[in-house]
C-alpha cells in the first residue's frame, strides 16, 4: 500500500474512533466537527474559499475565474453572507436560511441575499448561498466559496467568515497592494492556517502600479508573508482580476494573460486534480487533531470529576464560577479605561487633523489662484477648471492624509487592544489551571490570546457615495462676463475651499469616531466570548459528572468504565495521528 493511501486509511482509522466517542459525549459541537472531518476524507467536497479583508476585490476575482460578473461588487463593505459555487448545467441559485429552509431564487436576485443593502446585519437570516454553475474551473470538482471581508464596520461580516473556516480545504488568500499587508491580515492569517491544509497568496489590483512599484509591492509582500508562515519562499500570484474579467467577458486572450489570472487558474487546477487527495489528507488531520484535543480534555476532566461526590463537584465548580465572575468584573473595569484611551486617540487625531487643514486651506487657495489666472477660457470655463482643481486636488490631500493616519490609527489601537488581549489570556490561562488544580488533571493550555480587533483603518473613500462631498458648480457665475466671473470666484475662493475642507474634515472625523466605538464594541465582546468559550467544555464535563454522580448505582459505574475505555481509544487515534505525521503537502503557494 502506497504512502498517501496508508495515511488516508490512518486517517480514517482516527475519524471512526472519534466518531464513536463523540457520540457517546453528546457534544454537538464536537460532532459536528467531526462529521466535518469525514466529509473531508471522502474526498467529494473540495471547498477553496477565498479569504481576506473587505475591498480586497474578493468577489471580482471570483467572478473572474467563473467568467461573468455573478457576485455583487462594490467599493463599500458588501458581502454579508457565504456564497458557495459549485459546477451544474446551467446557472441556478439556492438559498439556504439559518432555519432549515432552502428556497431556489433567480440568480440575479443574488444581491438580495448577501449585500449588507439588501440585507443588513443578514435580518433575512441567510446561511449561505449556493450558485451553480457551467464554469469549466468549477467542472474539475471545486466548491468556489466567497467569503464576507473581515475587518469592516460590519462586525457579523467577520464572524460568518470565520465561521466558514473549519469547512476550508485550501484557501486563496487575497491581498491588494493598498496596503499591501496589514497587521489585522497577519493575525487573520494565522488563524485560517490553522483551519486549511494548502493557501494560494493573490496580490490583487495591480493595476493601479506601475511596473516598478508592482514589483516593489510584491518584494515586501512576499517577504511579510515569509515570516508570518515561516516559509523560505512563498509563491504570490500578482493579478489584477478587474482587468481579467473584462478581458475574459471581451474574448481578449492576450488581455486575459497579462491580466496574471491564468497563472492562479493553472495552479488551481493543479491543486484540486493533481494534489486532490494530500490536500484534503492534511485539512481532515487538522479537523480530526481538534476534534481530538476538545474530547481529550472534556473526558479527562468528566473522569476526574467523577472520582468525586455531587457535592464536592458542587463546591469547585463554584470555585470555577466566582473566579469567572472576577474576571467578568475586571473586564467591566477596565472598558471606562478603554474608552479612555481611545477618547485620547482621537483627541490626538483631532489635533493632527486641525494642524492639516491648517496647511492645507493656504496651499490650496495659493494654487487654484494660479489655475484661475492661467486660465484662458470664458467664465463657464473658469467655473469649470476651479471645480475640476477642487475635486481633484481636496480628494488627492485627504488621501494621503488618511494612508498615513491609518498606520498612527492601527499601531495606538493595537497596542491598546494587545495588552487587553494578554490579560484575558492570562485570565483564561488562570481559570483553566484552577480547574485542573481542583480535579488534579492536567488541561491543555487555552488558545493563543485572542485577536480583540480586525481593523481599524479609516474606511473613508474620496469622490463616491458617501465620501467627498464634491464641490457644486455654481451656473451663475458662468453666464457673467470672464472679468466679472474671475473677481467672483477670486473673491469667494478662500471660503470655498475652507468649506469643502471643512466638510470633508467633518466626515473623515465622523468616520474615525465611528471606527473607535465600533472597536471598543468589539474589544468587549471579543472579551466576553474569549472567557465564555473557555469555560463551556469545562462546564458540561462537569454538569454531566454531577448528575450521573446524583443518580449513583450502576449508571455512575457504566459511565467511568465508558470514559476509561474511551480515553484509551483516544490515545490510540493519538497515537495514529503522530505515526502518520503531517501529509507531504506545503501549507504555501
């Protein structure tokens, strides 16, 4: 028997014990998981989700490599709900909602369902989309899954993407060269390596480079991504999928090719045919790896509990719970400090944004004065040169203004939420060594200290909806005489641009209070669920030893030799899993 067909028959070897026990558990979640791990194995299902943070051209570069523009874009935050596409005769759209229900809709009805427009904060209860579809790429046994973009003002967008990430198999991870990396995608990354067993790096859009600057954002991109996946080289596949799709859509071969997309389709193919069954090998032994650390830890704490009376199970467990309800309270605590430190943060914002106007409004009057003078044309065309000077240049200032912001922005907030999230760590990490303190067992330790923030960035954009609020052209003043026209628009020019500066000073500032919040509702959030995952397992394997240890008899007897038996069964899936190793598959493009 070959190598690759030893490791699967190990694997399925695990997934049958941990099936067992997990029915005899009675955790649903763990079942799940581990039914989850089985689908992986039998090798039907090949979901390659396309992951990253919002506007990083997700959904573009979907429809790109379908052919046709299915999915909704926009430059705003969008997607709100998991679109899975999968191989079918002809397109057709199923919708499946979170209550069971599957209702078939017409394709183009498809913004319906997962734009936060037609759908906010997802009141239609949508669980996901399936599309089916005549793509070629898809007819090779690929489920193409779009995913919300973490990061954006819709915190839900966050939590149905990584909701999504136990049913990846490979990921394509896209990147855009504006920024070209951010520390939010660093942490989101090393969260989905954990979930998929092969990632696909795409630096998206560009298009908006120049040759020299692309291959400058691919350098540092590349050597970003090197470290966050202690690879020695990673392949990054530099594209632009606006450009591939209208060329795909215009039957432009030549565009197609330079537009890079062929390169990722070519290593996609390669990837779901050629390396089918390794990938989807190393996903199910990463699903069957926590599915088997979450019984481990359940069944040796039940088991120690069980060694013990109602009673004395009681009295620890509320041990357990006052120091939860410490901690809890400490959380509390520390949010007026919180919001305190992010009042500074944009009170220090404040500043810097007055100190730029203040240059600014000068600057601007000085040069349109000169564009006015220089102007040969009537006055409608005067009119017309000042508003073409205002709409370009006020955008271009806040734009360079807010990219340089943004880095002040990320590394304050970060810093405030990294010392929040060290000390629910700590918290979590001192409630797990109780438990096992007071059971005499030994728990593994909690998970890495949780990522509190996605992003904070400004996600004001400059000359579309809702952004720059663009000067109005006055039609008076274009019928006057040039003479007269000129000493109008001189005369009235310095408040002018101190109006439209005001005005988008106004918004960019609404904008940044807007993040802020929504970052502390986050932060506490993210706390409160941090603590509340750490003490569910605890809670249950404990409940289910005090009832049994209530009832007495032969059931308390049956259910320790049960446990007994079951961890024994463990420590030989354990054992298989280290015997076959990790499958011979790179987790890097």
């Amino acid at each position: 028997m070959g190598t690759r067909a030893a490791g699967n028959t190990r694997l399925t070897r695990v997934w049958e014990i941990l099936q067992a026990v997990a029915q005899r558990l009675g955790d649903p979640a763990v079942s799940d998981a581990v039914a989850r791990a089985g689908r992986k194995l039998t090798g039907k299902e090949f979901n390659l989700v396309v992951l990253g943070q919002f506007k990083r051209g997700k959904s573009t570069l979907v429809n790109a490599l379908v052919g046709e523009p299915l999915l909704p874009t926009a430059v705003v935050p969008l997607t709100s709900a998991v679109t899975i596409l999968r191989s079918g005769p002809k397109p057709e759209m199923t919708v499946h909602f979170l209550d069971g229900r599957q209702v078939p809709a017409p394709v183009q009805d498809l913004p319906l369902y997962v734009t936060e427009r037609e759908n906010p904060r997802n009141v239609r209860g949508v669980g996901a989309v399936e599309i089916r579809h005549p793509s070629p790429l898809l007819a090779e046994g690929v489920r193409l899954v779009d995913t919300p973009g973490v990061g954006s003002v819709y915190e839900h967008n966050t939590r149905t993407t990584l909701q999504f990430l136990p049913d990846a198999d490979a990921a394509i991870f896209v990147l855009s060269v504006e920024p070209p990396l951010t520390a939010a995608e660093r942490e989101f990354l090393d969260e989905a390596r954990q979930y998929a067993g092969k990632f696909l790096f795409v630096l998206n859009k560009i298009d908006a480079l120049s040759p020299a600057e692309t291959a400058e954002s691919l350098a540092f991109t590349r050597s970003v991504l090197e470290e966050a996946t202690r690879q020695d080289s990673v392949r990054l596949f530099a594209l632009s999928a606006r450009q591939a799709l209208e060329a795909r859509m215009a039957g432009d071969a030549d565009g197609l090719e330079r537009s890079g997309l062929l390169d990722l389709e070519r290593e996609i193919r390669r990837l779901v045919v050629a390396d089918r069954e390794t990938v989807l090998g190393e996903s199910a032994r990463l699903a069957l790896e926590r599915a088997l650390l979450s019984l481990t830890t359940a069944l040796t704490l039940e088991q120690q509990a069980l060694r013990v009376s109602a009673e004395e199970i009681r009295q620890r467990r509320d041990r357990l719970e006052r120091y939860l309800a410490s901690a809890r309270s400490e959380a509390e605590d520390l949010e007026p400090l919180m919001r305190s430190g992010l009042a500074r943060i944009v009170q220090e914002a404040d500043g810097r944004l007055r100190l730029f106007r203040q240059s600014l409004e000068p600057d601007l009057h000085e040069r349109a004065l000169r564009r006015l003078n220089a102007t040969t044309g009537g006055a409608a065309e005067l009119v017309r040169d000042l508003e073409k000077f205002l709409a370009e240049n006020i955008p271009a200032a806040f734009d360079r203004w807010i990219a340089e912001e943004n880095r002040r922005l990320e590394a304050a907030v970060r810093a405030m939420a990294r010392r929040l999230s060290e000390r629910a760590a700590a918290v979590v990490e001192g409630f797990i060594e109780l438990a096992g303190t007071l059971f005499a067992v030994e728990l593994p330790p909690p998970q890495p200290d949780p990522n509190l923030v996605d992003d904070v960035r400004l996600t004001y954009r400059i000359g579309e909806d809702e952004g720059f609020l663009m000067p109005r052209s006055d039609r008076l003043v274009a019928l006057l005489p040039r003479p007269l026209a000129l000493r109008v628009l001189t005369s009235g020019l310095r408040r002018r641009i101190a109006e439209q500066v005001d005005l988008n000073a106004g918004r960019v500032r609404e904008n940044l209070v807007e993040r802020l919040d929504q970052t502390a509702r986050q932060v506490r959030s993210g706390l409160d669920a941090y603590l509340e995952a750490a003490a569910l397992g605890i809670r249950e394997a404990l409940t289910r030893a005090e009832r049994l240890q209530e009832e007495r008899g032969p059931a308390l007897e049956r259910r320790r030799q049960e446990v007994a038996d079951d961890l024994a069964s463990l420590a030989e899936a354990r054992r298989l899993l280290e015997e076959g190793g990790r499958a011979p598959v790179e987790r890097t493009g």
